[in-house]
C-alpha cells in the first residue's frame, strides 16, 4: 500500500504545480491585455525571427546524443578498466553533454549571424 502512494503523489504534486503555473501564467496574461498592454509583448524571439521551439528541439536533441556518446564511452572505459566503472560513466556524460551544449552555443551564433 505505501509503495503505491509514491507515484500517486509525485503525479498529484507534478500537476499541482503545472496546474499553478499555467493559471497563474493565463491571469497575468489577461491583466496585461486588460490594462492596454500589446499583445506582441508575449512573443519571446526577435521580430522576423522564428527562434523558440526549433533551438530548443536543437539544444534538447544534441544534449541528447551527447549523454548518450557519454554513456557510450563510459562502457568502453569500464570495460577496459582504465578507469572505476562510476568514474568513467559520470566523467564521460558530463564531458560529452557538455561538449554538445558548447557546440550548440556555437551553431546557435551562426544561425543568429545569418538571421541579421
């Protein structure tokens, strides 16, 4: 019985919170427009510029493949034990997570430049 109350609460708790933030999200919203404001000031990118979902589709899919290069080369260090099976798994996904942001960052300023 217990064990059935973690994913019941992690569940209720995850759709408290998103229930709370897209309500609260809606009212400010309405204040806003209620108040004169323009309807553009909710647009996130740059006029012409459709940046958003497709950079972060970007971000999230080279994050992605870089933790999964990690894990990769975390099983081939550990199967040749030049490093403690953790250590080799941990330090490679963090390296290669990290190296797929850097090399996002990089892309990301080149389509930025292109855009201009």
């Amino acid at each position: 019985m217990n064990e059935a109350i973690i994913p019941i609460a992690m569940f209720a708790s995850t759709f408290a919170i998103l229930y709370v933030f897209f309500t609260t999200r809606h009212k400010e919203r309405l204040a806003l427009i209620e108040k004169g404001a323009d309807a553009s000031l909710f647009n996130t990118g740059k006029k012409g510029e459709t940046k958003g979902r497709s950079t972060v589709t970007l971000k999230l899919g080279m994050l992605s493949v870089g933790i999964a290069l990690g894990i990769l080369l975390g099983s081939i260090i550990h199967e040749n034990e030049w490093l403690p099976e953790e250590v080799g798994y941990f330090s490679m996904i963090f390296l290669c997570g990290g190296i797929s942001l850097v090399l996002f960052y990089f892309i990301d300023r080149k389509i930025a430049k292109e855009n201009n």
